[in-house]
C-alpha cells in the first residue's frame, strides 16, 4: 500500500440492536427491517457527506471528512428512525446502535480498515438502544461546535486497544427518563476544586494552591462530610470540565471552586458551592482583606458550605475549623510554598520544599504543621532514594514529635510519626495506636487509611485490610497510590478478577505501576504472552527502571531464560540508590529461577538494610502466589522474624 492511501477519517459504525435473535425467530420480517433501515439511513449519509463503505449484514461501515458530520448525521439518523417507529408496531421497530470514532484508516480497493475502523465498532455496542456513543478524540473536535448534550460514561476497556479510552454518550432530547435514571449523588461527599490564580504575578500561584489545600483541611475535620483527598482534586488543575462531569469522576455530590488575588499584603478571595446533582449554586460570596484575613476567610468559607449542608458542628469540629496556624504571615507563606512543592514528589522540589518548611518553622517555632511538612519531606526523599533510609527516620521522627508536642490533636501528625515508625520497623502496637489515633481525629485522612491496611495485612486481618484500602481509594480515587493499594489488595486476598478489572479501570491514571501489577496476574494464571505485553509496556515507560528489570528477569526465569534473568539481577544490582535495597528485587528473580539460597540471602540482606517492606506494599511476601513456593520453607517465617514482625500464613 502507498503512502497515499492512509488518511485520517471520521468513521461511524451503527448495528441494528436484536437483528440476529430476530433473523433466527422470523427471517422475512428481518430482511424486510434491514431494507426499511437502509432506505431511511441513505438519504441521510448523503446530506452529511458520509461515504458508505459497505454493509456488513444488517451494520454500516461510513466514512466522513470530519467529526461534526459523522455527530449531526448520527442524531439525524436516530431521530428519524424514532419518528419512523411511532408509526410501527413494537416488532417492527428498528433500534440501532451507533459508535464513532476518529482516527487513521487505511484504504484499498475501496474498502478501509485501521485504528478508526477497529474503535468505532468496538465503542458501538456501549450505546443504548437508539443512542450514540463517541470517543473523546470526537468529543475534543466537535466541543462547542455541536449543540448536543453529551456525557462521559468513563473510560473504557475496548477489545484489541492497548489502553482504555474515555467514551462519551449523546442524551437525546426525548430521553426524559434519562434524568430518572440518573445516580443522585451524595451531597455530603465534596470536593474542594483548585482555586483559580488571578494574581497579577504568576510567582504567587502557590497562594492558590494553598488555599484548595487549606479549605481540604478544614472541611476534613468534620466527621459527617467526607472530602476528596488533595491529590485527585488538584488533577482538575487548569482543566475545563465541567462540573457534572468532575462530580460523576470522582463521585461527589458538592463541588467547591472559587478564585485567589493576591496583591502585596491584599487578598480578594471568591467561593461557591454548587450541587452536582442540579449543577445549581447553593452558595457564593466573595472577601476582599489584608493578607493576615486569610484565615479567617477560610474558616468562615468551610462553615457556610458545612451550613448548606445542613451540617451541624460539634464544638471541637468548630474549633478545629477556626484555629489560626500561625501569627507570622511570612512562616505561613513558606508553609504554603513548601506545600506546593511537596507535591512534585522529585529530589529538587522535595529539598527546596524542606527548605521552605525549615524557615517557617524557624520564623515561628510552634507551626505544627509546618513539622508534619518537613516529616513529609524526610518520608518522600527516603521512598525516592534520594536519602539514606536511616537519615530520613531520624529526622522525620524529631520534626513529627515536635508537631505533636505544639498540637496533640494534630492528625497528619499522628499518621506521618506511624509511617516513619513502621520505616524503622518499631513495634506494631505502636504503629496502630498512632495510626487510629490520626483516623480518630480525621476520618478523611486517605493516608492514614492506607497506612491502616498496611498494619491490618501484617495481622493478618484481610477482610478488614480489603476495606481500609477500599475507603483509602474512595476518598482519594486519582492518587496512584490509592489506586495501586486497592489492586494489589484484592491480589493479596486472591480475588484475581477484581483486581485485573480494577488495573483496566485505572490503567490510565497509573499506567507503569498498573502494568507491573497486571503481570504478577498474568504469571499467576499462566498467560505468559500477556506478560509479555506487560512487560514490554514497562519497558517503553521506563526502560532503566528497576521494576522493569525485576519482571523483566522474573518472566525469563519462569520461562527457563536463565541466561536473561541473570542479566537482569545483575542489572538490578549495579543500581546505587540511598533507601532502596537492590537485594529484595533482584531476590525475586532466584525465586522464580528455583534458587530458594539466593533467595532467602537477599531478603536476609535486604531485612538488615532495613528496606524490605513487610507490609502491603509488599504483598509479592506476604500473599503473592508467585511466592508460594518459598512459603513452606521455614526460612520464610524467619525473614519477619528478623524484622521484629509477626507473620501470619494466608488462610
């Protein structure tokens, strides 16, 4: 095929719904239905430039030059086959199904075939009858462009497509139940939306930032609302969807957003709260003050939306809502800078985040949470391995006792002290005080949930673990951490369909840690050339990544590649990073090579490095089939041992 041939097209792909049922009842009426579909639908591919390619059967194959005609001409197609129905009695009413998509295709001898072709059939069966399902490739093109409501159903896993694809669905005007059949969504489940910077300098865009985070905070400390966590609101950042659509993502029914100028020492500040479920606006103000207002803005802006709510605080809820960090608007606008940074996760931005933190608390030595930020900075330097693992516990400790020594009732406080605990391998019992004691305080904290399933899995609670994970997912449902604790949960309790159903969910939002985790599942049942797929994925997101060596070498050593498993161990080995123990992964690879010494000398190693984690992060350990073969060693009890943790075999 020449060069020339290849375009890229709008194809539309429609299906009659029941025509095979129906074929086998009463042929004749089914081949009188199909030519009765052909006569109305021609006429109409003719208006809006559609090519029919063929008919397949009952279905048509139709190429157009654009998105918005392939859009208007499949409204006009279902209206005029619903108008046609009225006339009909019930068995000889023709439904169709329409999918469209955009993409290139590739034509010889006047028929095409190609990405587009492939799409546009395999999103057609997710319609209703007499409906329309696009992709958003086709929505990102006719946006304003075409006066029809439309509404995303997710994204979807589509046969023989690599990645999940975000599908929308056309509502059609004389759909009235559509609004009926509607989710109505809980109104007390809010999301605080990033606050737009409307700052004349672009350098105070964390003030912003800053205040999406702190109306989190304060909203969190009411028990009876239940507030998404900071990392999946601040994904909508500087993204135009609208609010029904961010409402239905991440489940809520109240959506907060509002906007920050910020002018020397002069804030104006806007807020509003809007129902998802009507998209009306509940309530709106604006506050126009000195820098050194902002805290009281905040408290009063959480107090009206827990109002409309209809929300009635406790005394201690109130208080928390009210209390003042600090008095130094200086250390405050570190803390907030800090904050920001924190967030980027890389070395750079996570030491000039320390720094920030640092100066806060040596302008006003009883910021409480400016502590929890410099234990934050010392627990995600460590995970990164860009600091020594021990230099991380030490240090975190100091900063998240003085925070609880300023504010005992500080919950992040109490969560971080339980992560840089279970870091240095302390007692159980103590890590799980700490940890109930955050939750206690904040029920909407997702970290300390996650921690929780962390200390339910070593006990061997797994029920009990399956649901921390699941409510640490709730209230954060874009984080990737939540998303990968949910999968490797359901692994864990060998509820192998949920998790692969899970990882296809969210294989977008995570797609490197998705793919490492669809492996283990791939091994497990023995689908060796869809580890493969897997694993040349992790390859082409991160080549020189360790994971990749790891399953990487783990498949070579199921697969008899002794020569491959053992260039991958060497690999993992060569790798120099403070914090991260290349004995625990490359120990992966003996196991799966049959080599249980090598095996058990590297976690031996590794639980001297203080690295192994024993917990869910770890269910490759604890509950991982691919370990079950070195479970019945009793050298495999001995590894928890050694780390002072109970280990408690799977049921």
């Amino acid at each position: 095929m020449t060069e020339g041939q290849r375009r890229l097209a709008a194809i539309m792909f429609t299906d009659m719904v029941g025509y095979t049922a129906l074929g086998q009842r009463n042929e004749s009426l089914s081949l009188a239905l199909v030519e009765e579909q052909r006569k109305v639908i021609r006429p109409i591919l003719s208006r809006h430039n559609g090519r029919e390619v063929k008919t397949i059967g009952d279905a048509f194959l139709v190429e157009f030059p654009n998105a918005i005609d392939a859009t208007r001409c499949a409204y006009d197609i279902q209206r005029a086959l619903r108008e046609l129905n009225l006339s009909f009695d019930p068995e000889k009413r023709i439904h169709l199904r329409i999918g469209i998509h955009v993409g290139e295709i590739v034509e010889s001898q006047g028929d095409i075939s190609g990405d587009a072709v492939n799409v546009a059939s395999r999103i057609e069966p997710l319609a209703e009858e007499g409906g329309v399902c696009i992709t958003s490739r086709v929505f990102d093109l006719i946006r304003g462009k075409v006066d029809l409501p439309l509404f995303s159903i997710g994204q979807k896993w589509l046969k023989n497509v690599a990645i999940p694809m975000e599908v929308y669905k056309m509502q059609m005007p004389w759909d009235t139940e559509n609004e009926g059949r509607r989710e109505r969504l809980d109104a007390r489940r809010i999301a605080v939306l990033p606050f737009s910077s409307m700052s004349p300098d672009p350098n105070d865009e964390y003030f912003a930032d800053g205040m999406t985070e702190e109306l989190i905070d304060r909203l969190a400390q009411v028990k009876e609302v239940e507030v998404i966590a900071r990392t999946s609101v601040m994904s909508y950042k500087k993204k135009e969807k609208k609010a029904a659509e961010i409402a239905k993502e991440l489940g809520v029914g109240s959506l907060v957003e509002g906007s920050v100028r910020k002018a020397g020492n002069r804030i104006r500040v806007t807020a509003q709260l809007i129902n998802a479920n009507t998209e009306g606006h509940l309530w709106s103000s604006h506050y126009d003050g000195n820098l050194d207002d902002i805290f009281a803005v905040q408290s009063d802006i959480a107090e009206k939306v827990t109002k409309e709510l209809q929300v009635r605080l406790l005394d201690s809820e109130k208080r928390a809502i009210e209390k003042k960090e600090t008095e130094d608007m200086v250390a405050y606008s570190y803390f907030l800078q800090g904050n920001q940074l924190l967030n980027e996760l890389e070395e750079e931005p996570l030491r000039q985040a320390l720094s920030f933190f640092e100066q806060a608390t040596a302008r006003d030595p009883n910021f409480a949470r400016a502590y929890v930020g410099i234990t934050r900075c010392f627990i995600e330097l460590a995970d990164g391995g860009y600091v020594q693992w021990q230099e991380a516990i030490d240090r975190g400790k100091v900063a998240a006792v003085r925070a609880l020594q300023v504010n005992p009732d500080l919950a992040e406080a109490h969560s971080d002290l339980a992560h840089i605990m279970m870091m240095a391998d302390e007692g159980l019992d103590a890590v799980k005080a700490e940890t109930t004691k955050a939750l206690e305080l904040n029920s909407n904290l997702e970290d300390a949930h996650r921690m929780l399933a962390n200390i339910l899995v070593i006990l061997g609670e797994t029920s009990e673990m399956v649901k921390a994970a699941e409510k640490a997912y709730e209230l954060d449902p874009l984080s990737p951490q939540a998303i990968g604790l949910v999968g490797t949960a359901y692994f864990a309790v060998r509820r192998y369909e949920d998790a692969l159903a899970h990882w296809r969910k969210t294989l977008y939002l995570e797609p490197y840690r998705t793919y490492r985790h669809m492996f283990d599942y791939y091994v497990t049942v023995g689908d060796y050339a869809q580890a493969e797929k897997a694993v040349k994925e992790l390859e082409r997101l991160g080549p020189t990544l360790e994971y990749t060596y790891l399953n990487r070498g783990y498949l070579a050593g199921v697969t008899g590649d002794e020569k491959t498993a053992l260039e991958m161990i060497s690999k993992l080995e060569a790798i120099r990073k403070p914090g991260w123990s290349r004995w625990y992964t490359a120990g992966f690879i003996y196991l799966a090579l049959g080599n249980l010494d090598k095996f058990f000398d590297y976690m031996f190693r590794a639980v001297e490095d203080h690295t192994v984690p024993l917990s869910l992060n770890s269910s490759y350990l604890r509950y991982n089939p691919l370990v079950d073969k070195a479970r019945t060693d009793p050298r495999f009890a001995e590894i928890f041992q050694r780390a002072g943790y109970p280990y408690t075999p799977m049921g």
